[in-house]
C-alpha cells in the first residue's frame, strides 16, 4: 500500500521508521535529496520501503516508485545504503553522482530524482543461557558489539529473528536449551565445554547430524583464550563470522527470498511484482508492468490478453 503526500507529511514516517525499529523489522528509509523540476517529489520527501516490497510515504509518481522499490530490496538484501539516480530517457543536465546507481525510466514525464537509500536492520540478537563468568563477558561483549542480547531460556521461548545461542551454564540447563533453539530453527549454537564433555552432551540428547552441525563445540575460534572475556571474545569472534556470512534480510523460511521481479515489455523497466503491480494474463501467462499505461498499451497491442 502506498500512502497518500498528505497522509506522509506530520512525522508519520519517522513515527513508523521507530515502531518497525522496536519490532526488529528490517526496512529501508528513503529519502530525496534532489530533485529536478517537473518531478512530483521534492527534496526531503522520504518513505519506508518494506521487506514485501510495499511503500509507506511519498517519494514520486508511480514510475518513480518502482524504480525505488526495486533498488531498495536490493539495499535490503545486501545491506548497505545507495544513492539512486532516476532519470528520464535522455536526461542530460543532472549533476554527476559519482558512486550513485543510475535508473533510466523511460515512463517519467520529465525531471529527475536523487533518492538516498538507508538499510534499517535490527542488530543480531543473541541468546545467552546461563549466569557464569563466561556468559556474562558474552553479554558485557555483546553490548560493545551493539548486538542485542536475550535471557528466555530455559523456561521461555526465544525471540524471533535470534541469531545465535551461546549455552555457558557450565552443566545448568544445556540439554533443553539446546532442544528448545534447535526446535526454534536457531542455526548456530555454540555450547561452552570441552571437547570431551560437549561430545558427551550431544550423544546424550541423541542429535542427527544435520542438528550436530549446527552446534558449536567446544565454542569459540581456537585462539588460546584462557580467562572468560577471552572465552567470550573467541565466541564471540566465531559468530560474527557466521553472521556476517547470511543475508542481510531472510524471510520467515531462513531462506533469502524477496519479492520476484520482471521485466515491462513496453518500457524494458525493471518491476518489482507487488499485489497491486498491473498485471496482464496473455496466453494463459502473466506479464507485468510498471504503469496502467505500459499494461493498456501492451493490451491494445494483444486483444486476447485479460488486464489485471
């Protein structure tokens, strides 16, 4: 859904840019930072830009906004900001960006946009379970990290979006933690032992190797670490490497999927498909477009097509 200019004006973006960040919800934050007239936008209008590809806020006409939604998944799913450069067919007189990424929209009117695209993403949230030397360093850790850091386990359920669970009870409460961040789909377990008694603990809670694979012990990169800021150090070390290696953005499945994209026959346009993309079934296939005019164009020009 896309709001109306009014309807964005009066602090409701910021407003909804702080409620998705204290649900840990990911977005991007767009905002224009120039533009040249005849464009819609003007500089400062902004809009939050979904994970599923809708737009609350104002940052140009239909043809605009799909050119800021397609590079917005993109800023999404890799996890850093962009400067966008939305041109109209042969647009020569906007200044130079050097670094930016530039779209040419053959559907604009006239005028140009520059468009600053900020990922919002929720720092990693890790589960520490237990109350010894070393889990506490992990939290102190954690925190100069900026991570986020939670406390539910054994007797609570995790948080969803947890990225890790470090398991420092010394022999308190392994065996259910472990089950419980298993059964959750948490993929990186690191369980402070050692190697003979880690092994002991896996045997005994009878794990398939697919689960085992997903358990870290003993925790931590082998870096000689003795005292227990050294122990959470080296953990700590080890699930950054993890972390980083992920998608910035995954959906409810763990895997890394975003809205598909097509692209418009009649402008060559890139379409993020969203509900209300036009759509157009000709043979039995969808085609989509990124305006009602590419779409009634095309439809003129396939009388046998059904408009969506």
């Amino acid at each position: 859904m896309t709001v109306t200019v009014d309807e964005a004006v009066g602090g409701s973006v910021d407003e909804r840019a702080r409620e998705l960040a204290v649900r840990r919800v990911p977005f991007v934050h767009a905002r224009v930072v120039r533009a040249q007239a005849p464009a819609s936008a003007r500089a400062g209008d902004e809009a939050i830009v979904h994970g599923d590809g809708t737009i609350d806020g104002f940052v140009g006409g239909v043809c605009a906004e799909g050119s800021v939604r397609t590079a917005a998944l993109g800023v999404l799913r890799d996890g850093g900001p962009l400067l966008l450069r939305v041109l109209p067919e042969g647009e020569q007189d906007f200044p130079e960006a050097p670094g930016a990424q530039v779209v040419v929209n053959t559907c604009l009117s006239g005028g140009a946009l520059e468009i600053f695209l900020e990922p919002v993403l929720p720092p990693p949230l890790v589960e520490v379970v237990g109350r010894t030397p070393v889990a506490e360093a992990v939290v102190a850790l954690a925190g100069v990290l900026g991570w986020a850091v939670s406390r539910t386990l054994p007797g609570g359920s995790l948080p969803d979006g947890t990225a890790a669970v470090v398991v420092a009870g010394h022999g308190r409460d392994e065996n259910a933690s472990i089950r419980a961040a298993l059964d959750a789909g948490v993929d990186r377990i690191a369980l402070v032992a050692s190697r003979r008694r880690g092994a002991a603990v896996l045997d005994e809670l009878g794990l398939d190797e697919g689960e085992k694979a997903r358990i870290s012990t003993p925790a931590g990169l082998d870096i000689g670490a003795r005292t227990a800021p050294e122990v959470a150090l080296s953990i700590l070390a080890e699930l950054i490497e993890t972390v980083r290696a992920r998608p910035a953005v995954t959906v409810p499945d763990g895997s890394c999927a975003l809205p598909v994209e097509a692209e418009d026959p009649v402008c060559g346009m890139t379409v993020t498909v969203v509900p209300d993309t036009p759509r157009l079934t000709v043979g039995g296939a969808d085609v989509w477009f990124c305006c009602a005019h590419c779409r009634d164009t095309y439809a003129a020009q396939h009388a046998e097509g059904q408009v969506v």
